[in-house]
C-alpha cells in the first residue's frame, strides 16, 4: 500500500503500483514536489538553479573535518560518531578554505532528507568536480555503501572529499556532488530495452555526424578515442603534479598550460596510462541521452581494464539531444590507471552507458537554457580554465 503522504504527492501513481513504468527517476517537477512537501530541507532554502533535470546539487556546510582516514559508519553508527574518533582538525568553510591534495575530509552537507518509503537516492560528483579530479562520495548514517541514500532515509548527508590531483579552495555552498532520486527499487537494467530505444532515437553518432548502431551489451559501450577529433593533434591532457591551488568560484579563469600537459596522437601503439597520473580523454562515440532517460557511467569495470575512466558519472536527460536537434556531445572521460601502467589502444572499449527511464519528461532539459556547461563539447577541461 502506498502510505498517505506518497499518494499526496504522487497521485497519478496510484494506480497498479507494481509496474515498470511506475519504477524510476525522478525529474525535476517531482523533485520540486518532494522539496516544496519538506523532503528535503535545508537551513538555506534550496535555490532554482540547484535543481537539474533529474537531480539536485548539494551545497557544502560551514565546517570540514580533516580525517586520518576514509570510512563508512556501518549498521550501528552515525558520520558524526566516526568523525569524532578519525578528526584531526576543522576548518571553517564560512570563509573560503583549502582542501589539500592527497587528505581526507568529511563535510556535512546544508541539505538534509526525510524521504518515503518508496524513494531512495544515488549521488554522484558534479561534472567539473570530476574533470578536476577532485574524489567525492556521499555518505550517511548507518550507511553501509558509498553514494547510496537507502528508501525512507531521514537524517543528515555528508560528503567525503579527496582532492587527488589539485589542491582546491571552497567555501560554504559551494556545489561538489548531486543527489538523484529513485521511485521503487531500481529496475534491472535490460539491453533488449536500450536496443529498442537506440532503434526509435538512434543513441550514437560519430564525430562526422554519421549515424552508427549502438554496441550494446551490459550497457550502451563507450570507447576511446586516440586519434583526434577530425584529425586533431591533441587527443587528451595530462594533469601536472605540482600545479597552483585552484578557487573552484572562478570561472574561465586560469591559463591551463599552468595545470595541464598536452598529450598529442600517439604514433604507435596507444596510449600508456602511467598510474600516478589524471587523465582528460574523450569517447570515439557521440551519445544522446533522450528527454524521458537518464544515464550513469559505470565508473570502473574490471572486464575492461584495471582503470577508472569518470568520476561524475550522471548524464542528464537531453545531453547530447537538445529538442532532438543535436547528433550527440563527446562524453569527456576522467581516466586513471590502477596500481600498474595500461596501455590504451584508439577504439579500445572503456566503458558502459547505464539508461535509466524517468517518471515523466522533465520541462527542461540539459543544454544552454539551463546553464548546463559541457552540452557541446568537444575535448574540454573544467569550467575554471580558459581555452587552450
């Protein structure tokens, strides 16, 4: 049965609450719903432009704590009682503060949930915190997974934050991670569903604009691109080890050459990955994200390599399809390597587009009107730097 307050807020759900349809996504008028209905909450009311398609950003609270190591309170402990016996120090974030290269911190988030019974949520870094390759997962109490809000979840949020190649300045409210929310359990993922639907959309373009069949197996597959766009001379970047500190408030701000190195198009070979580097590299495919999906990058899948290839894994509905105007956007990939050297071969697969149905269309859709950054990209770099 549906309880009370569910049926309020979700009245056109009603009705034969055990099908497929009724399972999924919230977009971003049901969002609106469960912050106007007191779901979410915060001591600074959440503004419009933290509300995206299908999910919502949180903003970082007044205080970070420097911890000796990263944790997961488990079953029988709330964040705030393992904060207290890992602290080594707080900072405030009232004021602007740096994050430092290489540390651990825990920061309790401004917004808090007391969520139904029927909704749970996921989080994910933002696409910038990714490409700068700072590490953020979500946790709460009594939690026993990273970046995992469990259905009827009332309490705090957290954020556990490792800048792993930058060091980087934030403040209170600045926007690190995004919560999306999840009606139901989540839906297995079906490749006879995705095929059906690159059918009716066509999914994947190339960099001609050329439409091609999606390779479709566990996920939409997403491969590498060594060669450069249109016969680019540089296919990606690599991070410098020692750059200067980076204020994430600016934007189109920093000269790149300060952070970043150049990689050109391999003559031979591939590309081998060096572990103690951050990569920038960008998929051979362009992908569409049509209105009534969303999508998530799994992150890292041992089937195809021992690396990591995106740390924001969300993809909006209408990326890369505008009012199905768009023949796809590049996914930018944010790579490295575990433990040993990789080599990375042009059109190696490298990773997997998860396609996830909405409860409804959302009234606006990732692209320019919304602000959205990345709808048109090709190899770019975090909004903080300038064009190289």
């Amino acid at each position: 049965m549906m309880s009370g307050d569910m049926a309020n807020l979700f009245p056109e759900l009603e009705r034969d609450l055990s099908a497929f349809q009724n399972k999924g996504v919230l977009p971003a008028e049901k969002i609106k719903e469960l912050i106007n209905s007191g779901y979410v909450s915060a001591p600074q009311r959440l503004s419009e432009d933290q509300i995206q398609p299908a999910s919502i950003d949180l903003r970082l609270g007044a205080v970070a704590y420097r911890v000796r190591a990263s944790f997961l309170p488990g079953r029988n402990s709330t964040v705030k009682r393992k904060i207290e016996a890992l602290k080594m120090h707080e900072i405030d974030l009232s004021s602007a503060a740096v994050l430092e290269k290489g540390c651990v911190y825990i920061i309790p988030l401004m917004e808090t949930l007391r969520l139904p019974q029927e909704i749970s949520a996921r989080a994910n870094p933002k696409s910038t915190t990714g490409r700068l390759d700072v590490f953020t997962r979500l946790i709460s109490d009594y939690g026993t997974e990273f970046e995992r809000v469990q259905a009827g979840y009332k309490g705090d949020l957290y954020v556990e934050v490792v800048p792993r190649t930058f060091s980087v300045l934030v403040r209170e409210g600045t926007k690190l991670n995004q919560l999306r929310f999840i009606r139901g359990f989540d839906p297995p993922h079906s490749d006879h569903k995705l095929d059906k639907l690159d059918r009716e959309e066509t999914l994947v373009y190339m960099a001609n604009d050329e439409a091609v069949d999606a390779t479709i197996l566990q996920g939409l597959r997403i491969s590498i691109d060594l060669q450069g766009i249109s016969g680019a001379d540089i296919i990606g970047y690599r991070a410098k080890h020692h750059a200067p500190l980076i204020d994430l408030s600016k934007i189109n701000y920093y000269d790149p050459n300060d952070f970043w190195e150049p990689i050109p198009a391999p003559k031979a070979d591939g590309l081998l990955l060096n572990p103690d580097d951050f990569y920038i590299l960008l998929s051979k495919e362009k992908v569409r994200i049509p209105p009534a999906f969303a999508a998530e990058m799994v992150a890292y899948d041992p089937s195809v390599g021992e690396f990591r290839i995106h740390y924001a894994g969300f993809f909006d509905p209408g990326f890369g399809y505008g009012n199905n105007d768009i023949k796809g956007t590049h996914a930018v990939l944010e790579v490295r390597s575990h433990e040993v050297p990789f080599l990375l071969e042009d059109g190696q697969f490298v990773g997997r587009l998860i396609y996830e149905q909405l409860l409804g269309r959302p009234e606006k859709t990732y692209g320019v009107e919304i602000g959205s950054s990345y709808q048109s990209q090709g190899l770019s770099l975090s909004k903080q730097f300038k064009r190289f």
